[in-house]
C-alpha cells in the first residue's frame, strides 16, 4: 500500500512539473529528463534574475543614503532660517504695537468720524442701489461709495478730502433729488423685455412715469421697467397729464409716499381688480345677468323714444281740427266722428273699442322691462348660492387655512347680487318712466273720447 502511495504522489509530482513546464517554455518536453532539465533551467534563471535585482538594491541603497544626508543638511539650513525670519517676526511685531499706538493717538477722535462715515457711505450705497435716481445718475457712485467703505474701514489708508466731499456731495444730490420734478432721456424695459428709449418723467424719489405710464425701478439691471399692469385709468390720466405738461404747469398727479422700495400703495392699487376683471368674477351668470340688462334697457330706451314721439303726436292732434290717423288720437277721433250720428251707447262702445285696439302698441315692450327688473336680482341671487356652495367644496377639500382659496367662490357671489341689483335699479326706474309715459297717453285718449261723447249728448 505504501509502494502504491508513492507511485500516486510521484505522478501528481510529475503532473504539475509539466503542467509548470507548459506554461514556462516554449515546446513541450517529451521525456521525464527533458522535464527536469527544464526545472533546473527556470531555477538558474530566476537566480540570476535575484542576483541583478540585489545587486541593483545595493547601489541604489547607496545612493539613498547621499540624498538622505542632502536632505537633512538642507533641513537644518531651512530650521536656521526660520530662528531667523521668527526673530524677526517678534520684532517687527513689538514694532508694530508701538506704531499702531502712536497711530491712534495721532487719529484721535477722527476715529470716531471715520466710524460714522463708513456706516454712512455703507447705508447710502444701499440706499442707492434702490433709488430712482440711480437710472439717471448712474451706478458709479455705488462703486464709490463701497470702495470708500471698504478704504474706511483700513487701519492702515486714510480717505482723502476729495473722497469726503464726494461723499457729502452724493448725499446732498438725493436729497435735493427728493424734490425735484424732472424729465431726462433713458432706456426702459417694456413689457417684451427688450430695452427702448423713452423720456422719462422723475417726481422725486417716489414715482416715475414715461408715456403716461407708471415705472418700476430694477435694481439688477440698473433700467427702468414699465409696470405689468398699470393702476385704473384716473391715476394713468393724471400721468398722461403730467408727461405733456410744460414747465411750471400745475397738475395733479397720484404719487406713492412709500417710494421705489416696496411701494405698497401702488401695489396694492395695482392688484385691485378693474371694473371688467369684477365683471368676470361673476361667471356664467354674471353674463347673463349683463346680457339681460343690456337688453332691457335697450328696450326700454326704444320704447321712451317711441312714446315720446308719439305724445308729441297727441298733443300737436289734439290742438288740430283735421284728423290724422298716423297717431292714435287722430285714429280715436276718426271712429268718434265716423259714428257720431249714431246713438251714445255705440258712440261710447265704438271710443272704447278704439281706445282698446290702440293700447297695445302703446303698451309694447313695458311688460318685458317689468319682468327683467324682476328676474335680475333673482339671477344674482342664484349666482350667491351657487358661488357659496363653490366656497363651501374649497373648504371641504381645502380647509380654511388659506382664504385666497375661498376667495373666487366668494367673489362669484358678491359679484353677481351686485351685478342684479345694478340691471334691477335702471330698468326699474326706466319701466317706470315708460309706463308712466303709456299711462298718459291713454289718458289723454280717453280724455278726448269723453269729450266726444260729451258732445254727442249735448247736441242730442
């Protein structure tokens, strides 16, 4: 059994010597010497191989050590110089103290006053960077003003006098600016963005103006800007009057004493909704509420027209002796002379059947006005119901936690009951007018047929 292992270890041997020597040479050995002999050869050439690379190591060893001996002189020389530059350091230092000392006590209270100048030129340049009046004076005293700041603030330059009256001299220029009405020529951004020349109309620091529309400063860009939206149309008339006025003209004029910055007052004239923008709060219903009205006093305008005309037409008939038919009197008078020979109670019968048949042209289009006086404020009030049951779904969905969610179903219902009620006065009044109006015409029919019969019967 032994014999057996030895054999099975031989070849495991053998197999890997081979499987070593394949992958090492070039062709493969035939015989068990030639595999051998192969072992032997790739031990030789390994060993000369550590031979050159120890030997390599050595002179570079060698000259390892020269660079290391280098470095630490250079070391050495280096910590010298530095003894030497700390040495210094320590003395220009203790130089220092005794300078800024005697620096101080030469300063004085200017140190105070540069205190005070640096936090002035810093709040103007801020100021500045804001103002209407850095489009026409330019954004170079903004760069002045910072440098002036940042010099101040150096303990070791002082400004100069000229710098100090430039200082004074920008301030007192905005001051004297936040009184001026003046016009100069600049470049604004209209509302696509892109940059044209206008002439611009400054009133102080508040408000500026071109073509009779409100500006906007724009910091960033250094430019005037048109306003998106303008505020309604009497502050835009007084400033249409105030970009054609002449020197030393007076005009009234809507100016904003919260200024440039913020300008709330503007703001919030900007934002309230025009008179079409309120219109279109109400919706669906506000349209037919408008549709309607416009039709009812369409109508009722017509019919006062027509009723006019036509009781100038009675009253010139009942001054005439001749009959003309194209008026209801001479119509009237027509029938009652026509059957005036006849008994009076068909004379009377025949007025008032007269009387009837002209009533209804009288009366045309009166009841269409009633009926609209009356169905506009229903309309605004189903335009109230339906715009709070839209507040009632937002706060359903939404909660009550932002009322500008609310706020379009509430408008919708404020709109409209005001949108009825402003249809339901006029065309009440105007039914009125125009019934009144037919109410007198007949009368006077009715007067004359009286008379006619009254005429009959004395002459009976």
């Amino acid at each position: 059994m032994k014999i057996l292992n030895k054999y099975i270890l031989s070849f495991v041997l053998i197999a890997s010597i081979s499987t070593f020597a394949q992958e090492a040479a070039e062709g493969e050995p035939t015989t068990i010497q030639g595999l051998l002999q192969l072992v032997e050869q790739g031990r030789t050439n390994e060993q000369s191989v550590n031979a050159k690379r120890e030997a390599e190591f050595l002179a570079n060893k060698n000259q390892q050590a020269a660079k290391l001996a280098a470095e630490k002189r250079e070391l050495a020389r280096q910590e010298k110089i530095a003894d030497q530059l700390e040495a210094e350091y320590k003395k220009n230092d203790a130089i220092l103290v005794v300078k800024e000392a005697a620096y101080k006590k030469e300063l004085g209270s200017l140190v105070e006053l540069f205190g005070h100048l640096q936090s002035s030129a810093g709040e103007a340049s801020a100021l500045f960077a804001d103002s209407l009046t850095s489009a026409q004076y330019g954004r170079e005293r903004e760069t002045f003003l910072n440098e002036l700041s940042a010099k101040m603030s150096s303990a070791t330059v002082l400004p100069t006098i000229r710098e100090l009256e430039g200082l004074w001299y920008e301030l007192q220029r905005e001051m004297v600016a936040g009184s001026e009405v003046v016009s100069f020529n600049a470049n604004v951004i209209n509302l696509d963005g892109e940059s044209e020349n206008c002439m611009v109309t400054r009133v102080g620091l508040y408000n500026a103006i071109c073509d009779g529309k409100y500006l906007e400063y724009i910091g960033s860009k250094g430019q005037y800007a048109f306003l998106g939206k303008q505020p309604e149309g009497r502050y835009v008339s007084s400033a249409k009057k105030l970009s054609n006025a002449d020197v030393g003209e007076v005009v009234k004029f809507g100016v904003d004493p919260t200024g440039p910055v913020g300008g709330s007052l503007l703001a919030n004239l900007i934002q309230n909704p025009s008179l079409m923008e309120r219109v279109n709060q109400g919706r669906e219903v506000g349209y037919i509420i408008i549709f309607v009205g416009l039709i009812g006093i369409a109508i009722a305008f017509w019919k006062l027209f027509t009723l006019y005309t036509m009781g100038a037409a009675v009253a010139k008939q009942a001054k005439s002796k001749t009959h003309d038919k194209s008026n209801p009197l001479g119509r009237v008078l027509a029938v009652g002379e026509e059957h005036m020979n006849k008994d009076i109670e068909t004379l009377e019968l025949r007025l008032a059947e007269a009387i009837l048949a002209e009533r209804p042209a009288i009366e045309r289009g009166i009841p269409v006005v009633k009926i609209i006086s009356v169905v506009a404020p229903l309309a605004g009030l189903l335009g109230t119901v339906t715009g709070m049951i839209v507040t009632f779904q937002q706060i359903t969905l939404f909660g009550t936690g932002d009322p500008k969610i609310m706020a379009g179903g509430i408008s919708q219902a404020l709109v409209t009951t005001v949108l009825g009620l402003v249809v339901a006065i006029p065309t009440t009044l105007l039914h009125s007018f125009a019934n009144s109006s037919a109410r007198g015409i007949i009368n006077v029919l009715e007067e004359q047929s009286t008379g006619i019969v009254a005429e009959h019967s004395d002459s009976k």
